[in-house]
C-alpha cells in the first residue's frame, strides 16, 4: 500500500474528507484496498501459500536479493509487508497460551491443554524466526533496527498486560488514560508505526516523510483499538450483552470521571454468585457516565491525527485507501 501511495499521478483522488461525512464499512475498505496493491492483504491465506506459481516466483525474486535489479525493491515493499504480519501473528499465537493453574474441569483435560501450549509456543518462534531471517535479508540496517525495536516494543507491551494489579483479586487496573494510551502503543500500534517508517526508508524518502508515515500508522492503529473497544457499548442491537475488558478505553475513562472507589463499588455490586460479572449491569453504567463519548472523541482525535499525516503525500487511489480506513475505524452507529 505504502508502495502505491508514492505513485505520483494516475487516477488520483481528491483532498482528504473530514470524519464528520462518515465512509465505507471495514470489510469494503480493505477489499478496495486489496485492489490497489494488487494481491490479498493476508499473505497466510492458504491460496498463496499452496500456489506453486506463486512459490516459483518468490524463489525466484530471492535470488535478486544481493543485485541491484530494479523488480527488488518492489519486492522488498511486499516483503516487509509480510514481516510484519509474521510478527503479529507469532504474537497473537503466543497470546493464546493459558494459564493452566486457572483451568477448570470443563476446559478440557489438562494433557492436551499442555500440548496445545507448546504448540502454541513453537508456532510463534517458528513464526517470529522466519520473520526475523527475512528481515535480514532486506539488508537494510536501519528497517533492521526499526523492526527490532518494534518486536521489543510488543513483549513489553505483553509484559505490562499480564503484570498482576496491587491489588489482590481486582478484575480492573488503577490506571490513567495517558498509561493507557502508552500500554496501547508498544502492545498495537509500535509494530505498525515502525513498518510505516521502515516502508519509507526502504523507498529512500526523506526523515520527515518517515515520520509523516509512522505517525499515519501511529494514530490509524490507536483508533482501531479505540474502535474495538467500543463496540460493546456502541453496538445498534441492545438485546445482546457483548463481555469486555474492564481495562477497556471506555473503562478506563469511565474510572477517571468517577473515581477509583466508586468504579471498584461498581464492579463488586455487577459480580453476583460465584463472582460471575453481570456485563449488562456494567456495562448501563459506563454507558450512563462520560467514558464512552470520551473514547468516541479519542478515537475521532486520532482519526484526524492520522489524516492529517496523509496531507504530507500526493493525493492518489493509494491515499484515499488509507483514508478511509481511517474513516471506517472512527465510524460509529
């Protein structure tokens, strides 16, 4: 996509809209940029991987590596496309470990909960080290650095989720949204912010445009998060009680206007027999306060922090495509 957006020229569009006129749902905004780049965002798809046209390509785009060959900077776009999503997804996998000293009999048998953990674990080191050989051979020392802190960046962000509260069997932390927005950052959108960078330094583009492109990715992702957050509260359909993180933007928030007391008095009064959460209880009571309308206007601020880091390239198809998804993210019913 990165690659597109520098294409001076062609069917350009027009000059960013505001958020205010809303745009195209999240599933058309990335099938319409699937169209520009030209291949399927998701390099795992299983279509790409059993291609053998495809594989016969790729082994034969590597033997450019190390040349001069103009066709290997198109593919050093592709490639570190790929490495991040390699990253991420070694990430998510390894997210997906359990806790075993918090399982219960109706999990399943704790052999082949075991079992599901080292897969867990050896899937995203197997993930995480091709990610890492192909960083390498983009042979470029400082999208290696950028990259490298980014994944660094991630564990750290991991660590501080999994730390434990002060406070003893709390389900919430004591926490502002500035500790939040910081925790976002390095667990969500470093990764995506330092492959924004790294995509302009491997065109050769100037310092300022790199940090025009990791400020895009910055703010874009921070307003998907926010977005994702949300959606228990802002979803049409009522009938349905969605759980959420009681670490949630809309949470957090809502302990912020109310105070850490109160907000713990609210919790201990949704938690009924055997402490099971009563998320629609909760979930009134953060809607009737300021929390949500003020993740709705964090997310709309990085909207537009993300749009105007756009205004920095020249209007083209691959330019409105990152714009509206930003639009989709900031989109609420």
């Amino acid at each position: 996509m990165w690659g597109a957006l520098l294409r001076r020229g062609g069917r350009g569009a027009g000059g960013l809209r505001g958020l205010a006129s809303g745009g195209p749902p999240w599933s058309q905004v990335v099938s319409e940029a699937e169209k520009i780049v030209g291949y399927p965002t998701s390099f795992m798809s299983l279509r790409c991987l059993l291609s053998d046209e495809l594989s016969n390509i790729a082994m034969q785009v590597r033997k450019l590596v190390g040349t001069k060959h103009p066709l290997l900077d198109t593919a050093r776009q592709r490639s570190l496309a790929e490495i991040t999503e390699l990253i991420h997804t070694a990430f998510l996998v390894h997210r997906g470990i359990v806790n075993i000293g918090e399982l219960k009999s109706c999990d399943g048998p704790l052999k082949d909960m075991q079992f599901g953990n080292k897969m867990a674990v050896l899937s995203g080191d197997f993930l995480l080290a091709n990610a890492c050989t192909s960083l390498a051979q983009l042979q470029n020392t400082k999208v290696v650095e950028l990259i490298s802190s980014a994944i660094g960046d991630l564990v750290q962000g991991i660590y501080y989720e999994n730390s434990k509260s002060p406070e003893e069997n709390c389900l919430t932390d004591d926490i502002s949204i500035s500790t939040w927005k910081e925790q976002v950052f390095l667990s969500h959108s470093a990764l995506l912010a330092k492959s924004c960078q790294a995509a302009m330094e491997l065109a050769k583009h100037s310092a300022e445009i790199q940090d025009m492109a990791f400020q895009y990715g910055k703010h874009m992702s921070m307003s998907h998060k926010l977005h994702s957050d949300l959606q228990p509260f802002v979803k049409e359909s009522s009938s349905d009680t969605m759980a959420f993180s009681l670490n949630s933007a809309p949470a957090v928030l809502h302990q912020e206007f109310l105070g850490r007391e109160a907000w713990i008095k609210q919790i201990r009064e949704a938690q009924g027999r055997g402490n099971i959460m009563d998320y629609k209880k909760l979930q009134e009571a953060i809607k009737a306060g300021k929390g949500v309308t003020s993740a709705i206007d964090l997310c709309r601020c990085h909207g537009n922090n993300a749009l105007a880091a756009l205004e920095s390239f020249p209007p083209s198809e691959a330019r409105a495509a990152l714009a509206n998804i930003v639009y989709a993210v900031t989109r609420f019913p």
